[in-house]
C-alpha cells in the first residue's frame, strides 16, 4: 500500500508538469519546467538575460500589454503593465546561469495561469527566433 501511495504521489508531479528526479537528473516535464506558484507563472527560458529581457518586452507589445514601469539592473528586473481592461501585468527577469534566464509572470491580483502561459510561451518563441 505505501508503494502504491509513493507511485501516485511520483505520478502526480509529473503530470503536474513539475521537474521530476530519475535516476539523478532533473527532467522538467511540461513547458520549460513551469512553476505556477501564488498567482505567478514561472518558467526557465534557454536565453541571456539581454535577450530574454527585449522578448519579454516584445511578447507585452504583441498582447498590447502597456508598461507602466520597467526596471532592469545587471541581473534581474521587473516589468508592470496594465491590459485593455486595466488588469494589472507584473513580470520579473532574472539571470539565473550563462544561458538560463527565469521570468515569473503574475496576470491580475489572484494570477491567470492560461494568461500567464500565453504569454510565456510568445517569450518563448521569440527566443527560437519564431513569432507564434
């Protein structure tokens, strides 16, 4: 029975899109090994700073996100934004590793998960050099 339980609990994480330990490696399953945590949306992007920071901008631009602040330093930054309907948009870059950047994305007082993910995975493309 406790097997059992230890099978659904290792089942459960990984469907839940969370990163998984197997034999010593970390396997982020899901997009980019995504964190949805208290109303923000984070993910581990395959991109420097610089650039994940002007995608960032880009992907706001795109879903006609209008900054009302942006703040950047040498390893992290923020950006605040407001919606058409004057829902409130806070982004957070950070550097993480060469080549590793983490963007946490909030949509709204309680965060939209399905909001949060577009927008992801726009940075996301941006970083491949598409434009989805």
């Amino acid at each position: 029975m406790r097997a059992l339980g230890g099978l659904l609990l290792l089942l459960s994480v990984f469907l839940a899109g969370c990163p998984l330990l197997v034999g010593g490696a970390l396997v982020a399953s899901g997009a980019a090994g995504a964190v949805f945590y208290q109303g923000e949306l984070e993910w581990h992007h395959a991109g420097s700073y610089d650039r994940t920071w002007e995608a960032t901008q880009a992907a706001l631009k795109k879903f006609e996100i209008r900054v009302t602040r942006a703040e950047k330093n040498p390893i992290d930054g923020t950006i605040e934004g407001r919606k058409r309907d004057d829902t409130s948009v806070v982004v957070n870059v950070k550097a993480r590793r060469e080549g590793v950047t983490t963007v946490g994305i909030r949509v709204g007082f309680m965060g939209d998960r399905a909001q949060s993910d577009l927008i992801q995975r726009q940075i996301e493309a941006s970083l491949k050099g598409g434009s989805s």
